[in-house]
C-alpha cells in the first residue's frame, strides 16, 4: 500500500447524482445528490445526517465505486475514484444500509470469504479473530437466517472489518436495534477510532450523530446544510432553547424579540433561541406577565442537532421524513 | 482472474452442499425421470423395446436438465441482489465477472454430476455408447447448460424481482420444451411444428444427443447443435458479466 501523505482519507468536490427512473407515468428525474463537498480526516469518525431521501446512501454508494456520480472528484485513500476505482476498493470496508449477511451460509463462511477476496495471509486466524471481536464465536456456525437483527448487524460489520480497512463505510448501522444494542455498537464504532480506522456513517438519529461523530455534515434533499463538529453547529444555532406553550403565540414572539437571538413559532409552540437560558428566564417570565400573556407549560433545553436542522432548512428533522 | 473465479465457485458449490437435501433432489431428478418415462415412453417407439427407449429419451433427458437446472439457477441472485450481498462483493476488489462466472461453474459441477448419474442409470438398464459420443455428449450438455445459466443470471440482474423472473421463464420454458421434441421425436409431430422446430435451439441439441446415441457421430445435427450453442453460452454467459454493471440500480 503506498504511503498516505494527506491528513485526509475522503476528499470529495462537487459530487452530484440524478437518477431517472421510468414508470408508466413516463420518466421522472430525481436528483438525489445536488453538489456535495466532503472531507474526512484519517482516524475520525465523519457523520452524515439527514432525513429519509436525504441522499446520503446514494453520496456513500458513489464514494464506494458502486455507481459513478454524474459530476464531482473524489479522492479516497489517495486515489482517484474515477481512475483508480480497484485501489480505492482496496482500502474499503463497506457496510451498506442492507447489510449484505447471506441467508443460507454461516457467518463464518461469509467472514472467511471476504478474508480470501482480500487476499489475507491467514484468512481463518483473521476470520476467527474479528468474530471473537464482535462476540460473534458461538453464532458463527449458523445459518445467516437464523440470526437476530442485531446480530446480523454485528456479522455484516465483521465482514466489512476483517481485511481491516484504513476506511469504513457504514450506512445506517444502528436503524432498527434496541437501545442497548445501539449503544453496544456505538462503543464499538469508538474502539474503530482507537484504532486508527476512519468511518463515515450515516444516520437519521439526532443523537447518535451528537454522540459518536466527531464531525458531521447535514444533509437535505442533496444538498448540504451545515457542516462541523456537533458543539460548534449547535453553539452557531444559540446555546440554549426555551420552549413555551403561550395562548397568543405570535404577540409573545413579539414581546420576547429583544430577550432572544431568534424565535421561532411552530403551532401553539414557541422556541425562542437564547445565549444563556437561565439567566434570560427571569426576565422572560416577566415580560410575558406584563403582557398578560397566559403560560401553559415552559421548557429549557441545551439546543440539539435538531434545532441546527430546524435553523437550517426551516423543518424539523423528526418531521422531515414523513415529508418526503 | 482466474483465482476469484475458483474461489466463488468454491464459495457457490460449498453454500449448495451446505444442506445436501436440496441438491440430493436435483440429482435425482434426472434418475427418476429415466425411470417413470422410459415404461411409458416404450409403447411410442418405433422398435418397441425398453432400450430403444432409453436411447431417444436418455439424451432428451439429459438436455432437459440442463436447461431446466441451469434456468432457475438466477433466483440465487435476486435473493443476494436483495440482502445486499452482491453489492459488498461489487464494493471488493473481487474481479466481477467472477461473481456470475463462479455461479456458473457452479452450474456446470452440478450438471456433470448429474449427467454422470443419468449414464450410469442408463448402462445399467442396457443403453451402451461409445467412448467419443460419451465425451461429446457431456460437451453438449455443458454448452446447453452454459446457455442456460448465463441466460438466467442474466435476467435475474435485468429483472431483478422473483415474481417477474418466474413469469418470464414460464413464458418461453413451454414452447421450447414442446418444440424440441424431448419425449418424441420431431419427425413424429405435425406438421407446423416440423417447421417451427429448428428454431429452437434446444431442438439441435436434443437431435444432435439421440444422434450420439445412435453413434451416428456423422450427422450433421451434431456440428449444427455445437455450433448453435457456443455461440449462444458465449453470449449469454457475457450478457450476464455485463449486467453486472447494474447492481447498483
Ligand atoms: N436506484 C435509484 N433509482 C432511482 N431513484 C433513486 C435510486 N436510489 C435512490 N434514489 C432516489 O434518490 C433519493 C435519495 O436516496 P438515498 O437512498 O440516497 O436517500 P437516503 O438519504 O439514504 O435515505 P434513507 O434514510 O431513507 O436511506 C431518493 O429520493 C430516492 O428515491
Ligand atoms: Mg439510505
């Protein structure tokens, strides 16, 4: 393998995607990527998150040669993708949002057949080893069928380790496991980072990007929204949020403009952005009773990923799938 | 290249034999089909007896499992089209056409067991062939199967759903299993279909198989039906590494 001299192992510029897919309502164009930079810096683990539809399978299929982007430039471990797609497969692990685990063979098999494509010097002691990792020994001789949802997970991630990649390409690894299955993995995810291997995920999951991510982008309908580390992107929105339920939601908004950095009506809902929310709480309070404002409930919050997608796109994330 | 070829034939053959029930069906398929046919088939041939029998219908039957076998063979794709598999081998540095062509080397192991099989099966009820005919005939069903497989590997990538696949294949298995004349000969049938047969590529192959058998390595059916099915296998099988592109969607 030749030696790396970037600090970053994904570099991407422009990438775009559209799609055309023919029913009998005649052709219909989607543009599921629309112009999207990235780059991920060796031994991090890189979030990409947005809702369903977002595009972020599609960037994650065209960063891993699988289909070719309409434009753009990548650079993935240091080669090219559009010329070199075999040396940057190399240097691939790639777990997509499917998973990959085959019904009918062990996991082991499946394990040690991906050691051999890699052409690993010692496929079985690499096999045994990265099953022993993912606790994974006792159900490895078991027909991928018979598997658990968070267990097929876990093969589907020792398959995608096991020639231990520089990079690993996780597409939505924790959609459907309990919570302490996520959390379980999530530890795992941060032991890749000890060791030196890069990951980029995506997620529709608020917390799971605030938590593992040490960067992240957002993602929406192909384009990117906001990039940078969990705490500068919710610290750029404001630092805290309080949520009010008020009779005359848009006379508060009015009243409360001075106290706050941004307010934000939403039904009956009142988010007003704040620097410091216990010390604005006071005065807030007191502005509503001035006014005569009736209060039903009140609510301090740090802000979350949410709210930075909220800012953003003027939607809220939890809402944004249905919409699409 | 060649080293992934082997290995997902390895992979293929070893996921096939992982419950030997399934595959203990399909060899005995062909013996059974010597066995219930060849009564019955008796009282239609011309020379009336067991043997002679078995000499039109063992070849018959041998091409019938090639492409029957062989034929629904892409249903294995769909499924890894599906769980996602197939896109993690395109995502290795695996040479793709080693993923269909390991399928297909499959199919042929599969077939030459079988056919070793049905030749046992037929000595043993009186049927002898020579050394050359033998090897011939193997060949034979090798190409047809080679047909066979590429073909359905092929619409299972284009097709890429069970339902749809199915259908298609129901729609052209009939009329190609009628026109080839397995259980009669051709010369017995109407005559539309004596016109409509040598269209059907299975036809060559199922005559030039009895003519094997007849040890008439002569005829002219036997250059025609190698022919017709290298050219055939060599195309599909290629038709089948290029759909491979569309694994992605
Ligand atoms: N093969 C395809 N053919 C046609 N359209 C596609 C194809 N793949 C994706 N799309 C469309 O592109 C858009 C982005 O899809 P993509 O799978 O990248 O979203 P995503 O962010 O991964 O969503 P999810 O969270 O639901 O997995 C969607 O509108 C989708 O319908
Ligand atoms: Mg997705």
């Amino acid at each position: 393998m030749k030696e790396l001299t970037s600090p970053m192992i994904i570099q991407a510029q422009g990438l775009r995607k559209t799609f055309t897919t023919r029913s009998r309502k005649g052709a219909q164009t989607v543009e599921a990527v629309r112009g999207v930079d990235l780059g991920v810096a060796k031994g991090e683990i890189f979030g990409v998150l947005g809702p369903n539809g977002a595009g972020k399978t599609t960037t994650i299929r065209m960063l891993a040669t699988l289909i070719a982007p309409d434009a753009g430039t990548a650079t993935i471990a240091g080669h090219d993708l559009r010329k070199e797609p075999a040396q940057v497969r190399r240097n691939l692990g790639y777990v997509s949002q499917a998973g990959g685990v085959e019904d009918t063979t062990s996991a082991r098999a499946q394990v040690m057949m991906a050691a051999r494509i890699f052409a690993m010097a010692d496929p079985a002691r690499a096999t045994a080893e990265v099953l022993d990792r993912f606790e994974l020994t006792e159900l490895a001789d078991r027909p991928g069928r018979t598997l658990s949802g968070g267990q097929k997970r876990r093969v589907a991630i020792a398959i995608g380790l096991v020639h231990n990649p520089p990079l690993l390409f996780l597409d939505e690894p924790t959609t459907g496991l309990d919570p302490q299955n996520r959390a379980n993995l999530w530890d795992r995810i941060r032991q890749l980072r000890e060791a030196g291997t890069s990951v980029l995920l995506s997620t529709h999951y608020l917390d799971e990007a605030d938590a593992l991510c040490d960067r992240l982008m957002i993602v929406d309908h192909g384009t990117v929204v906001a990039e940078g580390t969990p705490s500068a992107l919710k610290r750029e929105v404001s630092g805290d949020v309080i949520t009010l339920r008020v009779s005359e939601p848009e006379r508060a908004a009015e009243t409360l403009k001075p106290l706050a950095r941004e307010t934000r009506v939403d039904d009956d809902l009142l988010r007003v952005y704040v620097d410091d929310g216990e010390h604005t709480l006071p005065a807030l309070l007191r502005a509503l009773e001035e006014r005569g404002l009736g209060l039903t409930s009140i609510a301090l919050d740090r802000s979350t990923l949410d709210d930075v997608f909220l800012a953003k796109t003027g939607r809220s994330l939890r809402d944004a799938g249905a919409a699409v | 290249m060649i080293r992934h070829t082997a290995l997902f034939t390895g992979y293929e053959l070893k996921k096939s034999f992982s419950n030997p029930i399934w595959p203990l069906f399909g060899l005995m398929q062909p013996v059974l089909y010597l066995l219930m046919f060849a009564p019955l088939l008796k009282s239609l041939t011309p020379g009336g007896t067991t043997v002679d029998a078995l000499r039109m219908f063992t070849p018959a039957s041998m091409m019938m499992i090639a492409v029957f076998g062989s034929l629904f063979s892409g249903f294995g794709l769909i499924a890894e089209l599906r769980n996602g598999s197939l896109e993690r081998y395109a995502v290795s540095p695996a040479w793709r056409p080693a993923i269909v062509l390991g399928r297909v080397a499959k199919d042929m192991v599969v077939l030459v067991v079988q056919a070793v099989l049905v030749l046992i099966g037929a000595a043993a009820m009186g049927v002898r062939i020579g050394a050359v005919e033998l090897v011939l005939v193997l060949l034979l069903m090798a190409a047809t199967g080679l047909f066979a497989s590429g073909l359905s590997q092929g619409l299972a990538l284009t097709v890429r759903d069970e339902n749809g696949m199915s259908q298609t294949l129901n729609l052209f298995l009939l009329p190609i299993m009628l026109l080839a004349g397995l259980f009669v000969p051709i010369s017995f049938a109407p005559d539309w279909m004596k016109f409509l047969a040598p269209v059907n590529p299975l036809y060559h192959a199922v005559e030039a198989g009895r003519a094997l058998f007849d040890g008439r390595l002569g005829d002219p059916s036997i250059p025609i039906a190698f022919g017709v099915f290298v050219v055939l296998a060599v195309l599909t099988t290629m038709w089948s590494m290029r759909s491979l592109g569309k694994i992605a969607g």
